[in-house]
C-alpha cells in the first residue's frame, strides 16, 4: 500500500514517466505559443538538484472524468501555467502549458516572494 492516494500528483525519482497526446501537441503551440514538450523540460526540474524556481501545485480537482492539477512555475523570465493528470506506471500526463495569465501570475509571485525565492 502506498502512502498516496492513485491520483495524487506526484513525482518519483526513477519510476516517474512524462507524456502527452501528440496528436495535442501541435494544438497546444498554435493556442498557447508552448510545446508540451516544453512541460517535461519544467517537470524533470523536480527531480534535478540543482537551485530552481518555486513550482506551485494545486489540490486535485476533477475534469472530463479525470484527476487533474494545475501547476506554475517561472521559466526564462515567464509564469507558466501547466494542466497534469496521473495515469498507470508512475506517469504524469501533460494537458495543456500556456502563459499564466496576470492573475495567475500575481499569485504566483506573491507566493514567490513570501516564501523567500524573489528578494
């Protein structure tokens, strides 16, 4: 048994895998100007070491009946705002990477800053 729940979104060094639907990968670029290629890039950040921005999850949430969660993160100088779903063998399945918008990004960096990664 394991201490979390099927649909948590998570993260585990050597067993996580990162896909997307190809056929949605064309689709995300023309509406959001991003590759979901791009988010796999943003998720192995978790794993590496090394000193990265802050990445905010939220609480699942479910939609089209399915488990999702919203991510952002700071990229080359942009929030980015990212959709995951959890599917079988420890992968994490990207939906949708944009821009987030000025709300999105306000929250982001309030939290940024409160926790100590912007001065």
């Amino acid at each position: 048994m394991t201490p979390w729940a099927e649909t948590d979104f998570r993260v585990v060094i050597g067993s996580t895998g990162i896909a997307y639907d190809p056929n949605k990968e064309e689709i995300n670029r023309t509406k959001h100007g991003y590759s979901l290629e791009s988010a796999v890039h943003l998720l192995q950040r978790l794993v590496f070491p090394v000193p990265s921005p802050l990445f905010m999850t939220t609480e699942p949430f479910e939609e089209n009946g399915e488990v999702r969660h919203n991510h952002m993160t700071l990229d080359d100088g942009h929030v980015l705002f990212f959709v995951t779903t959890m599917r079988p063998g420890e992968t994490v399945r990207v939906i949708s990477l944009r821009r987030a918008s000025d709300t999105e990004k306000e929250l982001y960096l309030a939290n940024a800053k409160a926790l100590g990664y912007i001065p």
